[in-house]
C-alpha cells in the first residue's frame, strides 16, 4: 500500500496548472480519506491525516510531501529490508547470479 500512495503523488507534483493541481489533489487526496482504512494501511499518523485534510482546501504541488516523507520512512526502515529478505527476491537475485555466471562462461 505505501508504494500504491508514493506514486500517484509523484505525478500529482507534476501538475503545473493550478486547475488541475486543484481537482487532482481533491480527487486523490479525498479517494485516499475516504477509502476504507486506506491511511492506517500506510501507518501515516494523525498529524498527517490532518494536514493532508487542511491541504485540500487549498492544495499545492507540495501538499503530500509530509505523508511521502513519513511514507518513506516506513518504506526504507521495513518494506524494502523485508523485500531483500523475502524468498521472491531471494530466488530472483539467485536466478540472476547464476544466468549472469553462465554468460560470463561461454
């Protein structure tokens, strides 16, 4: 769920018209309230919701930049070393190694 949120507000900084920065921020922003315990999935912390609130009223190209920031954190501290420590990535990593090894034979 955190890299489903880090996306769309990486495109949303995007926007340069302020119409559109205005009806994609109401749009996403409001999806991501609204939905179903959304926020708690990505762990942002009240402080957070409640400014992601106040900055849809009058948004900006950096209205996500606090729940990103907070969203990275929990990406870096413990889904990306879960990631280098789940059996996909392990069987991904060791096909790899042993295809680039085979290449480096012949």
């Amino acid at each position: 769920k955190n890299i489903e949120f880090w996306f769309p507000c990486e495109a949303y900084k995007k926007i340069m018209s302020q119409k559109k920065i205005i009806s994609m921020a109401r749009k996403v922003f409001t999806m991501i309230l609204q939905s179903r315990c959304f926020l708690f999935q990505i762990n942002i912390a009240s402080p957070a919701r409640k400014a992601i609130i106040k900055n849809i009223q009058e948004p900006t190209q950096s209205c996500s930049d606090e729940a990103q920031r907070v969203i990275y954190m929990h990406m870096e501290r413990d889904s990306y070393p879960r990631f280098l420590e789940s059996k996909f990535y392990q069987k991904l990593k060791h096909s790899l190694q042993t295809d680039g090894n085979n290449s480096l034979a012949n």
